[in-house]
C-alpha cells in the first residue's frame, strides 16, 4: 500500500512538510514513482507489526 505524503501528514496529525523531511531523511519508508515521493504503508506497518517504536533519520533507504 501507498499514499501520499500529503494523505500520509493528515492521517499522522504532522503537517506537510514534516512529512516530507522525514521522508526525505528515510525516516519513514517511501518511494518515488515518477515525480512523486510516496509513503509505503505496507512497510510500515510490517515494521510497526513488528514491534518497532521508534523512528529516525536514515531507518530506510529511498527506492
């Protein structure tokens, strides 16, 4: 699953360009298809399923 990072910030309670700086740090997991950078929710919640709670700069790596 994918969303933008706009859907990502309102669904976090973060505004817009929080979202990206963490995108963009690889703090969250995203992608970019063509020229737009998107959240992978799927990632996330494995990661979250999994037991992670924190989440820094440079966790994933932009694909």
């Amino acid at each position: 699953d994918l969303c933008s990072i706009k859907t990502f910030a309102e669904m976090s309670g973060v505004s817009v360009e929080e979202a990206i700086n963490w995108a963009d740090s690889g703090a969250i997991p995203s992608l970019k298809l063509a020229d737009f950078r998107m959240v992978n929710l799927a990632r996330l919640r494995d990661d979250l399923l999994k037991g992670k709670t924190e989440f820094q700069a440079g966790d994933y790596s932009h694909v």
